[in-house]
C-alpha cells in the first residue's frame, strides 16, 4: 500500500504577513536536515518498514517533516504520527513564526492520509490519527491542533507521552478549519 497521497500546494505566511505557496510532498535522504533536534538522518536510514517521510517546502527549503505509518499491518483502520518537526528557525513562543502554519499542514496532510486511504468502514467515533507528545508540545495539540488527549503513557522506562488521537468525525472537522482558515490545499500530481 503506497502511504502517500501525492503533493500539494499550501498557503502558508512567511513572517507573518507575506503570502506564499508551500508544497507537501514526500522526502527524499536529501530533505533530511542534520542541525535539527531529532536525528533525522539516522531515522531515514534505520525507517521501520512501513513509515513514510512528509517534507514541507517553499523553494525547496524544508520547513517541517513528518513520519507516519498506517496500523495495525494486518488490518490498516488509523495513522500513528510517529515523528513531527519544523525548522528550528521557525519555532518560539513568537507570535509571529517565521513561516506559519508548518505544523498544521503536516498535520492536515496526515489526516488527510487516513480520510483517503482507510476504509470508512471504521465509525466517526474510532480513532483515525493517534500521536504521542512530549510534555512540551502538550499545549500545541491539545489546544492549537484541538486534538483529543486520551492520557498519559510509558512506551518505555521513563519515557512519558502524552496520547492524542482524532476520530474520523474530529478528522473531517480539524481539514475542513485548516482549509476555512488557510485556503484549500492544491493537488500537484493532476
């Protein structure tokens, strides 16, 4: 099963105020950034089978990455967000980002994933995207992202995460805001 649902264009700010078009589309070994905080090369090459790698770019400087997969293998019913990331020099507590929204489209894009290549067999209230946050970015998926927290979890010793996932209903509803909000994301693979 291919993991991707091709490339888009986006609508994104660049300090705040000046409007361009990003794109998202899958990466390449080139795309992985090595000043980053996750080890991005590394990953790229140990990926798991199964996991796929999203760029987000304006004139072909990467913004954000995110890694997804779909599971369970045997019978695919949600995305697990495995790894999300923007630019270092975007990220703060500045109102005004750098380049804005990064993480939302990458989002967006994944949730967009699940609503495309999943079965709608699965019911509006089961879980379509499932992700685990450090305590940092708690605020920024609760909250921003409005994602629903489902509490908190050991995936190894001492390693705490916090587990958010959407529906199939919050699914639907967090694309349609992005693209209210942003402007409608455009297929570049017609």
């Amino acid at each position: 099963m291919d993991l991707d649902i091709g490339a888009y264009q986006v609508p994104a700010r660049i300090e705040g105020t000046l409007l361009k078009k990003a794109v998202l589309s899958p990466a390449s070994l080139s795309d992985m950034p090595i000043n980053w905080s996750f080890p991005w090369r590394e990953l790229w090459r140990s990926n798991r089978d199964g996991l796929t790698i999203v760029k987000m770019s304006i004139e072909d400087e990467v913004w954000g990455l995110v890694q997804y997969g779909i599971f369970p293998k045997d019978n695919p019913s949600f995305v697990m967000i495995d790894n999300l990331e923007t630019n270092p020099i975007s990220r703060g507590t500045k109102s005004n980002r750098l380049v804005e929204p990064v993480g939302k489209w990458l989002i967006w894009y994944c949730v967009n994933v699940g609503l495309k290549l999943l079965s709608q067999l699965n019911s509006n209230d089961e879980c379509l995207l499932l992700l685990f946050s450090k305590a940092r970015a708690f605020e920024y998926y609760n909250n921003k992202i409005g994602m629903s927290y489902q509490g908190t979890r050991y995936l190894s010793p001492g390693e705490k995460v916090h587990e958010f996932m959407f529906t199939r209903q919050g699914a639907i509803s967090y694309s349609t805001s992005q693209q209210k909000i942003w402007g409608s994301p455009t297929s570049l693979d017609s």
